[in-house]
C-alpha cells in the first residue's frame, strides 16, 4: 500500500494510489488552510456550495479526489492505522456538507488509504472530548459521518473497506447507502472487551441491516468476522478479491448512480428513510452521552490498563 505525493491544484486522484499498483491520487483536504477557511463554510441555503480540490499539506489526514460527477473521500493516518481522530471526524463532516450542497456531484465514496481501512476510534484522541459531553462537531456546515443527528445525507453514499474495520470504522461502514468489502476485511465490534459501548451506531444499524442475533453474536462477545461472513448475514452487498477491485467496483456503481436522475434517487433515498429514522431517532439520540459515561467508569480504566500492559482485564461492572 502507499500514499500520494503533492500534485498540482485540481489533478485528478487515480484510483490507485490508495493501494500500491494504482497511479498517483491528488489530495484535498477541506479546512487544510486553516481556520479561516472553516469560517467561509456557506450555509445549507445556499445553492452555490462547491467542494474544491485544495493542494494537500503533510498532514492532510483526508483525502477528497473529484471525479466528474463523483467524488472520492480517503481516511489518510495509515501510520496509525488510519484511527479516527477529533480532526479527521470534523475533516469528514465538512466534507460530507459540501458534498451534499455541490450540484455537481451526484455520488460520494469512502475508503482508506494504505494497508486497513481504519481500526476505529482514537481513543486516546476522544478521550477528553468524549468525556465532556460537548459536540464532537459544529452545529452548522458539517453533516455527522455517524449520522446520529440532523442533517444526514441527501446523496448515495459508498463505503468501501479493505484490512482492519473495527468499531467507528464499521459503523462509518453501516452508514452508508452501499456497502463493498475486499475479501481481505475483517470486521470487528469489539468495544465490549474494552470498558466501552459501541457508540456510534452499531446498536441501531447493526442490528437492522444483519438481524438481531447476527449482531448480538459479535458485539457482546467481541470477536471479529470476515467479509464471507459480512456478505452471509448482510452487512456487505459485494465481496471483491482485493482492495483495488473493491474500489474499482465502487467507482463504477458510484458512474451508474451518477448517470441515473439525481431528483430521482434524492427522492428514492428520503422515501426509504421515512420508513426507518423515526424509529430509530430517539436510540441514535442518546449515544453521545451514553458513550461518554462510559469513560468515567472503572472498567474504561481497567480496559485501557490492560490493553497497554498486554493481559486480559478483570473487570469490575464499576
């Protein structure tokens, strides 16, 4: 796997870079240029919001890549396994705003760059915002990549995993519209086994898309499942042999959604989700604080002790 180089403004990301054998991908990263470019975030009103291909910095931490009428969002912490951060959350919000309020484009996908997909949350990032019971993002210009509160998404969203998709990473995964996996991903939900809840989603999506005892087997227990599993109890629609053949199959049922009406499939996408948020508003509602009590009990601790000293911890139900 490896990751792209500096290209000039507006070059096209080829598919590739995201894993070795692919050519070069052009970064963009909403918010690189600092925080006044965060305050030029146009409203939901406003009918001219474009996502702009911007130079990528050293630390760019998300990748945007525009591809006629689609446009590509890549995780980029492979030094850290590509673990959710504070920043990289907030990067991924801002884009998925803009990327919902530009005309231009008529599909969106997700994936990671170098060897997983992502292995969740940092938590060590979260700790102290996680805690506090503060929004993990603004109010305004952002769309939440857990879709826990309004607005969500109004366009398709792909999400496409290869290696490594543990907890945030697979409800990023559940999140989405269309689900493909490299043969290569395994799945985990293992909050469970840390002291933790999940959080984010998984309890409500998890739940509806593969059936109660399919997800109840693995979030109470913790142990991880492959993507021949994922496609037998439904929380994968397509198994490719590789990363790069997963991505490939992305982009192209990202073209054919594209080339379909966009009134069409917004109105496809909002009538479908009249038939499940209202049931499931009120559970998505109360995560953030239910996972942030977590953090203040004695087996969080317990969790994180035994995690860095390498032993099965004890724990206390305190």
């Amino acid at each position: 796997m490896c990751n792209s180089g500096m290209v000039e403004r507006r070059s096209i990301l080829k598919t590739a870079a995201a894993f070795c054998g692919l050519s070069t991908l052009a970064v963009i990263a909403p918010g690189v240029a600092g925080a006044a470019q965060k305050s030029e975030i146009p409203t939901a009103a406003s009918p001219e919001v474009k996502l702009e291909d911007v130079v990528a910095g050293p630390n760019t931490k998300l990748t945007i890549e525009r591809r006629g009428q689609i446009v590509l969002f890549g995780i980029n912490r492979s030094y850290i396994q590509n673990r959710i951060d504070p920043e990289t959350f907030e990067k991924l919000a801002e884009a998925y705003y803009r990327y919902d309020h530009d005309p231009s484009l008529r599909a969106a996908i997700l994936f990671g760059h170098g060897e997983h997909f992502s292995r969740g949350i940092d938590v060590d990032g979260f700790k102290s915002l996680a805690g506090t019971g503060k929004p993990w993002i603004a109010s305004t210009g952002t769309i939440d990549p857990l879709a826990k509160r309004a607005p969500n998404l109004t366009k398709p969203l792909i999400v496409v995993t290869h290696g490594d998709t543990w907890n945030m990473a697979h409800e990023f995964f559940l999140v989405a519209d269309i689900r493909i996996a490299s043969a290569d991903t395994r799945f985990g939900q293992d909050e469970n086994t840390h002291g933790r809840f999940p959080g984010g989603g998984s309890t409500v999506r998890f739940v509806r898309e593969s059936g109660w005892g399919n997800a109840m087997r693995y979030m109470l227990t913790g142990d991880h499942w492959n993507a021949e599993e994922a496609y037998r109890i439904g929380d994968v629609q397509q198994v490719a042999p590789t990363p790069e053949k997963a991505l490939e199959a992305g982009i192209q049922i990202a073209n054919k959604i594209a080339d379909c009406g966009p009134l069409g499939v917004k109105t496809t996408l909002a009538s479908a989700h009249l038939a499940i948020d209202a049931t499931e508003a009120e559970a998505l509602s109360k995560l953030d604080v239910q996972f942030g009590a977590l953090f203040h009990t004695q087996d969080f601790l317990e969790g994180r002790k035994a995690e860095a000293e390498g032993r099965k911890p004890a724990y206390q139900g305190k």
